[in-house]
C-alpha cells in the first residue's frame, strides 16, 4: 500500500514540475523545428487539406510466437500506424 502511495505521489510530482526549455543558442546547438521561432507564418487550421495516404499493402509479419500472420487478419480492418526502424 505505502508503495503505491510514493508510486502516485512521485507521478503527480512529474507532472507539477515545470520543465525548463534548454538554452541551446548559448552553446552554439540549434533545436529542432517546432521548438523555437519558425521562420514562416503557419496556415490556419482548416485552410488546406491533406493528401490521402492510401490503403496499406497486406504484409506478412512473424507474431510474437513466430507464427506468420497477414496485417489485415491482426488488426482487423481496424486504423493502425505502423512504423519500422532499420538500422
């Protein structure tokens, strides 16, 4: 029970505390896009439209057991954003 109290209190801890943005001029870093002044005016929401992306191709992926499965049998017809790493 006293566990769950610290777990709770160190959650609410975490997010009570403001995060500080890091000064990265000073040390000659640039941040990444978004995080700073950009340098053109964003469009309004809603004044564009974004291309459709398609329907996604059915793949076959080994499941956590090694079996082979299709992509639309394991999500079922459902929307998934699936992304990959490679090295």
């Amino acid at each position: 029970m006293l566990t769950r109290a610290i777990r709770a209190l160190l959650t609410l801890t975490l997010f009570a505390v403001p995060v500080a943005q890091a000064d990265t001029t000073a040390a000659g870093l640039t941040a990444a896009p978004g995080y700073g002044e950009l340098g053109y005016e964003l469009p309004k929401i809603g004044s564009y439209q974004l291309p459709s992306l398609g329907r996604a191709h059915d793949g076959e992926v080994l499941d956590t057991q090694g079996r082979r499965q299709h992509l639309y049998e394991l999500f079922d017809q459902k929307y998934v954003l699936l992304a990959t790493a490679v090295p």
